[in-house]
C-alpha cells in the first residue's frame, strides 16, 4: 500500500484529505508545518507529498528547498 504525506496545517483539510485517500486505500501520515514533515521524511519514505503553501514555522516554499537539500 502507498503512503501519503500531508502537509496541512488547517485540521479541518486535514481530516478530508485522510478520510478522501483512506477510503482510496492509501495510508496516511499528517504533518501540521514544514519542519515537522520533514522531520517524518528524515525517519520513512513516502511515495507522495501533498503540501501546503501558506503554513507556520515553515512554508511550503521553504519545505521544498529543503527536501531538496535531504535528497541529495
């Protein structure tokens, strides 16, 4: 099974986003910013980010360039 992350820091897309990809048989992970996503990409693998933009302590931009730099 495929294993999603999402990065969104506003419950409400949190809990529609997990309940909409569940029932398509995905696993779920949920990060509230930027820095703790990548805190859970630095422990596991996922096969799919799904990221938002406008968050707290880290955006979405600066999550990116980031990752960028963990994958290398």
């Amino acid at each position: 099974m495929k294993t999603i992350l999402v990065v969104e820091d506003n419950s409400s897309y949190q809990a529609i986003l997990k309940k909409a990809l569940e029932d398509a048989h995905f696993n779920v992970v949920q990060a509230g910013n930027g820095r703790e996503a990548l805190d859970l990409i630095k422990k596991s693998g996922f096969d799919l980010i799904i990221l938002d933009i406008l968050m707290p302590e880290m955006d979405g931009i600066t999550f990116y360039y980031q990752l960028k730099k963990i994958l290398k």
